[in-house]
C-alpha cells in the first residue's frame, strides 16, 4: 500500500516526481524501501493458500542496512568485500546499488564481476546480474528509471547499460 501511496502521489505532478528523485539521490536506503522490487524465485504461498507473485519489494531487513549504507560510503574509494550466503539478497543489494549510481550519480561507471560471462549479463536467466538489473529499470516508474531506447541503451553485445540522461 505504501509504494501503490507514492506511485498514484507522484502521478500528481511533477514537482512530486522531482521531490522523489531528490530524496532518491540523497539516501540509497529510501530509494530501496520506497521504490526497489526483486524477483523471488522460491515458492511463497499466501494466508489464502495461493502462490504470491515472484516480484516483490525489496524491503531491507535491519542487518542489510547498514551493508547498503557502507558500500555507498565506500563504493567508488575502497574495495569492498562480502561473504555471503544464499537467500540473504546480497546479489540484488549489490545490483540495486549499480542501478542507484546509474540513475543518480552522473558519469557514475560500475562494473559488475561474478564467476563467469554468463554470471553477470545472460538476459534469460534470473540468476544473472545484468538480467536483475533490466529488470529494476522495467519495474521502476519511468519517469524514474527513463525509457528503453530513448533514456538509455542496452548493448548485450558490450554488457553495457548507458544511461542517456546523466552519460
């Protein structure tokens, strides 16, 4: 209820949208709460016994805030490294912050590294870095994340997302 709230806000006008893009840029952690869904490929069945949709919010569990608080305190002047473990939503915190530099921070420039080619950019699976991150954008309202091929490009061939509005 709370994002379906700020979307229908934001379809109000575009000082609203500015407002939001603003706060956006000013703290990863809201745009996350606020804005950022993921894609859950685990079975979760809901109170009515039915299978809930595979695409939900991501809303940050208290131990991942402050993950996301010091790879945006840290991104860009140290290396960072994380032990993880499945199902803890790192991959999409990792993927969530690309995209959080991408839309807010411009000439921004993230590379995504995982075990192999097909790890970090193969657009049929999920499991794929680059395929979360085409997803973020599809999901997000598009006066916040732009319009495919007008706002920003996608090369496969390069692995490459550029974004049009902020280079």
């Amino acid at each position: 209820m709370y994002r379906r709230t700020l979307r229908l806000y934001a379809q109000k006008s575009d000082r609203h949208k500015r407002a939001f893009v603003t706060m956006c840029r000013e703290d990863p952690v809201y745009f996350f709460i606020a804005w950022a869904f993921l894609y859950e490929p685990r079975p979760m069945i809901g109170p009515n016994g039915r299978e809930k949709s595979k695409i939900i919010p991501f809303i940050p569990w208290a131990h991942q805030i402050p993950v996301i608080q010091a790879i945006h305190a840290n991104l860009g002047h140290e290396d960072i490294g994380v032990e993880k473990s499945r199902g803890e939503g790192m991959s999409w915190i990792i993927v969530l912050m690309a995209v959080w530099y991408w839309l807010f921070k411009p000439l921004s420039a993230v590379g995504l590294v995982s075990r192999n080619e097909n790890a970090v950019d193969n657009p049929d699976d999920p499991d794929s870095m680059l395929w979360k991150f085409d997803r973020e954008l599809e999901w997000l309202p598009k006066w916040l994340s732009g319009i495919k091929g007008v706002d920003y490009k996608r090369d496969l061939s390069r692995h490459l997302v550029k974004n049009l509005r902020n280079d």
